[in-house]
C-alpha cells in the first residue's frame, strides 16, 4: 500500500532514500547504501519544490515533500522527534473542516506535537449520544480531554465552505447522499437562525453568516458532553471558535476570534 509516509513501492529514487536498509543488501556495503541515499535525495531536490501550487506531477510532489521534511525539519531537531516517538502531550486539540484549503497546522505555524487534531465535513461537533455505533468525533473528544487533558479546544470555521453552502441550499428533508446531507443536519439551527437574521442577503452572504454560526453551534454541542463541560466549569479546559477568511485578490489570510 503507498502513501505518504511508505513511499517505498512508489520510485527507485525514494526507495534507496527512504529504506537504507533494503539498498544496503543490494550494495553491499554502509559507504555505498549512503552513497546511493545522498543521490536519491539530491534527484529529488533537484526537481520542483514540493510547495508549487498545481504541481503536475501528482503524488511525486509528496514524496519529494517527504524527502525536505526529513532534511530541512527532522534532521535539525532529533531529540524533539524522538521524544515524540514515545509519547504526544499537545495543549490544544482544534476541531477543522476537511476543506484541502484550510490547513490549520500551516495557518498556525505549528509542528508535530503541538496539535491534537479531528478535521471532518464543516468542521462540525455532535451533541453528546451514546446512541449508534461509530462517534470519530466524539471519540476523539474523549481522548483528547480525558486522556491527553488539553488545555484549549478550538473549533475553526472557514470561507466558502462546500458543507455549509450545500445546507444553505438544501430544499427539503430529503437525503441525497449516503453520508452527507444527515451529517449537515448538525448544523441545521445554525442554518434556521442564518435564515431568520440573514435571509435578506445573497446566497454568498447568507453562507458567511452560517458558517460562524454552525461553529456557534459546534461550541455549544462540546458543553454537551459531560468531561468537557466538568473541565470547562473546573477551568483546566477553554473553548475557542475561530474562522479562518482568505482574500483571493490581496492573497491574504486572516483569523477571526468568535
């Protein structure tokens, strides 16, 4: 199975540069297995850099990306990443939506270790239920406040959000799709109330408005759950709603604090 982190069956190049062990039983020898993995590293620099927006060489970028991330970020800081080898003590858990634009990790400046993260469909929270079988969100709720005990919960909204425009123009009660539309159902006041205060506005405004208002309702969803509630009362526990706007003309980002 390829993927990021096994680049392995994916190029010769990445092969010797990421499985020293491997090359070493072909080449005999420590100096040539090292030999090899320097060249393989330099191939890969060579080519474009990992961060080329629409980068056509698809997974490729990935794996090069791969290959800076262990020299550039690995390398300089190895006590740091042996220690996060053994265990993770992270202060913050942020709660994102899947949107590949919106990469908190990136738009926060952390690094491996300093967040606890669950990124699902409009970055939405269910209320607390035992009901059912499969809770991901929940689940990683409770793991993160009654295993790791964060410090700080952030919900992060976004702009243009697919989820919340897909609620803002959903017509009736009727499910489209297997997953999706009753997931959305989440934040289905956040869309009631977007309507009452902002039905006025076009459908762009009206999804703005919706999208701080479902991270309203995500906040308000997390005091459902028994040990987040207690921690937040006990105050070892904060809650933060953020949402996350781009200008496309000034390529600009900015936060906003809810």
């Amino acid at each position: 199975m390829d993927g990021l982190f096994d680049p392995v069956s994916m190029a010769e190049a990445d092969e010797t540069a990421l499985s020293p062990t491997a090359a070493g039983a072909a080449a005999g020898s420590a100096a040539e297995v090292a030999s090899m993995t320097a060249a393989a590293a330099a191939r890969a620099l060579s080519q474009p850099d990992v961060y080329t927006p629409n980068a056509p060489e698809g997974l490729s970028q990935f794996k090069k990306g791969f290959l800076k991330f262990k020299r550039e970020v690995v390398d300089p800081h190895t006590e740091h990443f042996k220690t996060l080898a053994d265990s993770q003590h992270p202060k913050v858990m942020v709660i994102a939506c899947c949107d590949s634009r919106v990469d908190p990790a990136l738009l926060m400046g952390a690094g491996p270790g300093d967040i606890f993260m669950v990124r699902n469909i409009a970055n939405l929270v269910p209320p607390f239920e035992r009901q059912g079988s499969y809770h991901g969100t929940s689940a990683a709720l409770e793991y993160a406040v009654c295993s790791l005990k964060v410090e700080h919960i952030v919900v992060m909204g976004h702009q243009n959000c697919g989820g919340i425009k897909a609620l803002m123009q959903r017509k009736d009660a009727v499910l489209k799709n297997d997953f999706i539309d009753k997931w959305m159902e989440i934040a289905s006041t956040a869309c009631e109330r977007t309507r009452l205060d902002a039905g006025h506005l076009d459908l762009k405004a009206q999804c703005s408005y919706c999208e701080r208002e479902s991270v309203n309702v995500s906040l308000a969803n997390l005091l459902t759950f028994p040990w987040i509630k207690d921690a937040v009362s006990r105050r070892t526990l904060q809650l933060h709603g953020w949402c996350a706007r781009a200008r496309a003309r000034a390529a600009r980002f900015a936060l906003r604090f809810l």
